[in-house]
C-alpha cells in the first residue's frame, strides 16, 4: 500500500484520462465500471472506494448510462460542472465517432467480415469481464449475510420471475431503508482496514474529505441546473421544429430518444427493446436485420452499449436523405448527432442536479443504508446479465441447438486471463477479437 497522498490532478490532466477511458471502456456497463475501479481507486487513487460506491449507487437508481453518470459525478466532485461535462462527453464521444465510421462504411459497403469476426471474439470475452465485474463489486459489497440475501433475491426476481429493473431498485431500497432502521449493524461495514476506508492508500477524495464548496447542496442550486438543463433541451428542439416542422425525421429523432433516455432504468439492455419498437416497428427508420447488426457494431466499439442509437440515427438519415440524395452522408450525421445529444442530455442534468444532496448524504445511514442494499442487488444483475450472454453466445441457435464449443473456451480463458493471471481487461478483449478475426480470415469460423 503506498501511504503516500496522491498530488492534485489538473482539469487538463483529468481530461486526458477521461479521453483515454472513452477509447478504451468495453465490456459494457459492468466492463466499465471495473474499468474506472481500477484505475480511479486502486492506480490513480482520486477517490476513495466508500465515496466511489456512494456515487455509484446514485447512478444505478437513475435513467440511462450509469457508467457514464459515474464519470460525469466524478468529474464534477473533482472539477466542478465542466469537470463532469468534460469527463461524461469524453466517455461517449471516441464511440460516437467510431460508430460513425462503421455505420458508413455497413451502408456503403454491406459487409465488414472483419469487424463480424472481432465480434465472434469479443463476445465471449465480455462475458468473462461482466463475471469478473460481478466477483469484483460483489466482494467489496457484499459484507454480511443480509446482503448476500438481497443479491440472491435480486438475480431470483429478475432471471426467473422476470421482473422489471426498476421494481428490483425499488424493492432493494425499502428493504435497505426498513433494515437500516431495524439492523442498522449490517450497513455499518464501509471499509475498516487501510487508510480512511482503503487498502489502497490515501486518495485524493478520501472518506472523511470535506464536502466541496461547488458540492454543497441548495434547492436553488438545484433548481437553477434544472432549468438551465430544460432551457437547452427546448432550444434545440425548437430549432429542429422551426427548420424541419414537428413530422421530420430528425425532430421525431429528438423526441423519441428524449423519451428512451427517460425510461433506460437497467442500462441499455432494458431500453433495446423499447429502441427497436420505436425505430423499427413504428418509424421505420431501419428495419430489423440493420437494427441486430447495429447491436454487433455496438458491441465492438467503446463506450456505453446505448451508444447503439448513434447507429440507429445514422441509418435512420441515410435513408430518409433529409437533405436529398447528393447530401446523404450530412443527413446521416446530422441525425446521428440528434439521437445522441438527446439520449445524452438527461444524464448530465441527473448528476449535476442531484449530486450535490448525493454528497450530504454518504455518511448518513438513513440514506446509505437503502443504497447499499441497491449496490447489492445490482451484483444479482450483473450475474443475471451475464448467463444471458452464456446463453445467446454459447447456444446462438437456443438450448436445443449446437453449443459453440469455440466461444465457450474463449469465454473461459478470458475468465483465467482475469481471474487467475489479472491481465488487462483491453488486453483480453484484444486478444480474444484478433484471434476470431484470424479464424474468420482462414474460414475456420
């Protein structure tokens, strides 16, 4: 452990590493956050792991990314409101280019056997990183038997009662609260060894650091972010209103995704569904075999999974060539930038709005109490997450199907890359997609 206090991190210096983070975060959701763990707790040493699990858990109870609000809270903790505008942009900003890229060259060209190939790879490997993730909160959250119960409870309900995410928040929290009142002994475990609640050393924001002055929350504080959040969604949408009238695409785009964002309880898995009904059986702004391979495009770039309506988008205006056919690429992008700045756009406001009453709250146990018992449930998820993966990646035909012996042995040398050796999650990703893209170049695959 180094005992050392780490030196003060610049805004410049943050920003680098938040651009580093959105080039290199796969693996979803889960991927990412064991992503910022590593790097923000155990190497850089920002930000304690009690203050880094507080922010978490605020994430995880609101609509859209919560890897992306995470990094959206610490940037601000760190940085105040450009810290954490210039840490979420960053975080989606490298895939949205890359989404770009490849959904110009799928509807320019139709076929990237390459990128199919680095996908038959990567696949597997993100199922050993969401295990992995799923061992990693779990065993710093699940402290004692009562949140073990909750985990268990949350996997039961969503994998075999197939209940709703946000009912499974709901139900974790008031068990948190009840239990917190009844045996506030089982949410009194925050980290006792090391220094101030680390094993790793002292951190930048520590568990007992002063709250920020920019963090001190007000309702005028709050509400004014509110409005100013509001402001800009209405005058971006009555520019596209103005310029295209309600019925274009571009403004429906915006309306549309406005809406998902509002609903992403659960990460973008939850919402997919909700995306598809809306593009491709209402709009039409694809149809169902470019919506699956948008969702392969997705899974190999960088970034939240939800970055998948950057793709969406994109397709969605090359088609309708809003600015005719000699200007189809512009009509593409333009719509690309619509579905994402709209998707975007809560999530900022949630954080910057909320965290400052986030941050009064982490040592208060009324408030920890029901958030410890959500991180705890979230692992559940994550485990549940995972087997759905196993399943669609091993048996892509169903249970009944052949099982895909190659898949399953990549997904298990990924996991003792991770587990056993502890080997970068990219370098794992990396390997396991450039060793599919040789199969599929040799046509073994």
């Amino acid at each position: 452990m180094n005992s050392t206090k780490p030196q003060a991190v610049s805004l410049a210096q943050a920003a680098i590493y938040w651009l580093k983070l959105g080039c290199i975060s796969f693996g979803g959701p889960a991927g990412q956050i064991a992503i910022m763990h590593h790097d923000l707790i155990e190497k850089k040493r920002w930000i304690s792991e009690k203050r880094f699990l507080h922010a978490l858990n605020y994430c995880m109870v609101l609509p859209g990314p919560e890897a992306q609000q995470l990094a959206i809270y610490i940037g601000w903790l760190m940085h105040r409101t450009w810290g954490g505008i210039i840490a979420g942009s960053l975080f989606f900003l490298p895939s949205f280019f890359i989404l770009i890229g490849l959904a110009y060259i799928y509807m320019a060209y139709g076929n990237v056997p390459a990128v199919a190939g680095a996908l038959y790879g990567i696949k597997p490997a993100i199922v050993a990183i969401v295990l992995f993730a799923a061992y990693r909160i779990g065993s710093r959250t699940l402290k004692n038997k009562l949140l073990w119960l909750i985990a268990a409870m949350a996997f039961i309900a969503i994998f075999a009662l197939k209940l709703p995410f946000p009912l499974i928040v709901l139900a974790a929290g008031l068990i948190g609260y009840l239990a917190g009142r009844i045996a506030p002994q089982h949410f009194k475990f925050a980290a006792t060894h090391g220094t101030n609640g680390s094993s790793f050393g002292p951190t930048l924001i520590d568990d007992d650091s002063l709250i920020p002055k920019h963090a001190l929350f007000s309702w005028a504080k709050m509400l004014s972010v509110a409005l100013v959040g509001i402001a800009i969604w209405l005058v971006v949408m009555a520019g596209l209103i103005m310029t295209y009238g309600w019925d274009a695409a571009f403004t429906q785009m915006a309306w549309f995704f406005t809406k998902a964002a509002l609903v992403t309880f659960g990460g973008a898995y939850a919402v997919l569904p909700y995306v598809y009904q809306g593009a491709v059986e209402h709009y039409h702004w694809l149809n169902p075999a470019q919506m699956m391979d948008g969702l392969a495009l997705g899974e190999t770039t960088p970034g939240p999974l939800i970055m998948v309506v950057t793709y969406v988008g994109f397709v969605g205006g090359w088609l309708g060539q809003a600015f005719g056919p000699h200007a189809i690429f512009a009509s593409a992008f333009v719509a690309a930038s619509v579905t994402t700045f709209f998707t975007f756009l809560p999530s900022f406001i949630f954080i910057l709005m909320g965290g400052p009453f986030i941050e009064t709250t982490h040592g208060n146990l009324k408030f920890t109490a029901p958030l410890t018992a959500i991180s705890a449930a979230v692992v559940g998820v994550i485990l549940n997450l995972a087997l759905f993966f196993a399943y669609h990646i091993f048996w892509p035909l169903g249970i009944s199907g052949r099982l895909d012996g190659l898949s399953m042995a990549l997904t298990i040398a990924a996991a003792i890359a991770l587990f056993r050796f502890k080997r970068n999650i990219m370098i794992v990703i990396f390997a396991c997609g450039a060793l599919a893209v040789l199969l599929k170049v040799a046509g073994l695959i």
